[in-house]
C-alpha cells in the first residue's frame, strides 16, 4: 500500500487566498495525494476573555483580530474546492468544533481529521464517526485511555479511520519523536497508524515511513519566515519535493521482508563464488 502524503497547509495562508492557491499548487506539483486545512468557529472554540486579550498582528491588536484574520469564508472553501479539482489533488480540513464540521458538509471531501486538540470530545467523535468518512486521528497529548475511547467510538459507528503518531510542539524535538510508538499504536489497535510531524528537517518523517507509517503529514510554506506560529515547523517547496521523493523511494526499498536472492544477484554470486 503507498503511503498517503498530506500536505498540512493549516493556517499558513494567513488568510491569503493567493498563497492558498500557491500552496495547493506546490503541494500538487511536489506529488502530495492531498491538502489539509484547519476550520474554527472562533466563538465556540475560545472563551471571549481570550478573543478579547491583547495580540498584536497583522489583522489588529487583539487575539480575535488575528484569529479571525486566519479564518476562510464559504466562499473562499468554494474557491478551494474548484482550484483542487482543477488540480486533480484531493482537499480536506480538520474541524475543530461541531459547527464547523457541519460546515465541512456542504463540500464532498473524502477524509476527515480529527486534530489532536479534539480527541478527547466524545460528543465530537461521534458527530464525525457518524458521516462514516476514512478519518484520520491525531493523538498529540493524548493518553492511551484517551485513544481507546476514540477509537472504540469509530469502531462501534462502523467508520474507518487511521490513527495518527503525533506530538503537539511546534517545532517538536528531535528528542520527543518517540517514533516507535507508530509499531505500537498499530498492535494495540490492530488499526493502520500514520505519523504527523511538527519538528523541523525531514529525516525523522523518513524513519517514521520505515517504521510502518501509512500516511505522512507535514505542515507547508511558501517560506518558513512568514507570519504564523505553524511556519517553523513547515516544510517549504524544494524540502517538500525532497520528502515526496524520498518516501516513494523507502517504499520501494522495503520490500516484503522475505529473505531471499535476487536476480542480478545470483550472477555476482557466479562470479564471487567460482573458486569454491
């Protein structure tokens, strides 16, 4: 099975439907199998006391200034959606309040996300589990206990998902990786286990491949000095290329780990071999 390569373009538009497309565009061009984006209805995911705190920005000096300078609008989502089928590359958002994946429903995305910060709202699982989508399920700061719950959720609403390996820093340690968890959440769950990554660099997202994992998602830029607290721990166009590249290329090298000789080998063999 190829592995599934989500191209996590999250907030990094800062609101600019132009670099929206320039993302999408990249992400296409890289050989990604899909975009990813972040929806919010920012009254229900913050408490007014910290939309109403102090940040400055691009889009003014409070918090919800700049948060809702972030967000897109159904029509920018119909733009999205045409610019994607234009691009034969598949698109889909996490959601991170009930409202919101109602929203998602006026489009026929074939994935859904649940983000890390979710995992732990039965109410919200259920919602999600209950359109029978492939979901993936991230589980940064999340407890075993935590994943049970949420999986035992899809699997008694009959909705396939694949856990995701995640750890919720951005960037993330090279030391906080723990990439094994990946075999393991796969043994405990008896389920397919993908990997998304906030550190910086590559290497660790092609030891997770190595590893088993059967999506790779990384968040993208146009040019990791940009605005936003996700840029860091982005991946900019020739690193994305570099990625795609590499994970085709391990895929191919796995192989079916059956010990056994190979054709050119057995000619080296004949050679190597014809003084005993």
């Amino acid at each position: 099975m190829s592995v599934n390569i989500i191209a996590e373009i999250g907030i990094n538009h800062n609101g600019d439907m132009d670099i929206v497309k320039k993302l999408i565009d990249v992400a296409n061009d890289a050989g990604c199998d899909a975009v990813k984006f972040q929806k919010r209805n920012i009254e229900k995911v913050y408490s007014k006391e910290i939309l109403d705190s102090p940040r400055d920005s691009p889009w003014g000096k409070t918090q919800r200034d700049q948060k809702k300078g972030l967000e897109l609008s159904l029509d920018d989502y119909h733009e999205i959606d045409r610019h994607c089928k234009d691009q034969d590359i598949k698109w889909f958002a996490s959601a991170w309040d009930i409202d919101s994946q109602k929203f998602l429903r006026e489009f026929n995305c074939e994935f859904n996300k649940v983000a890390s910060a979710m995992i732990i709202s039965k109410q919200y699982l259920r919602e999600v589990a209950s359109e029978k989508k492939y979901t993936f399920i991230s589980t940064g700061m999340s407890t075993m206990e935590q994943i049970k719950i949420a999986v035992d959720i899809f699997k008694d609403m009959n909705c396939p998902f694949e856990l995701m390996h995640t750890v919720s820093t951005y960037p993330m340690p090279d030391s906080d990786a723990n990439l094994l968890c990946i075999p393991m959440l796969a043994k405990e769950f008896m389920c397919n286990v993908g990997y998304s990554g906030h550190e910086t660099g590559l290497a660790i997202s092609y030891a997770a491949v190595a590893l088993g994992a059967t999506s790779i998602e990384r968040h993208i830029t146009l040019d990791r000095a940009m605005y936003g607290s996700d840029q860091a721990a982005s991946i900019e166009p020739h690193g994305l290329r570099q990625l795609v590249g590499a994970i085709r290329k391990i895929e191919i090298s796995l192989g079916d780990g059956i010990k056994k000789i190979t054709k050119g080998e057995y000619e080296v063999a004949d050679k190597l071999r014809s003084h005993l």
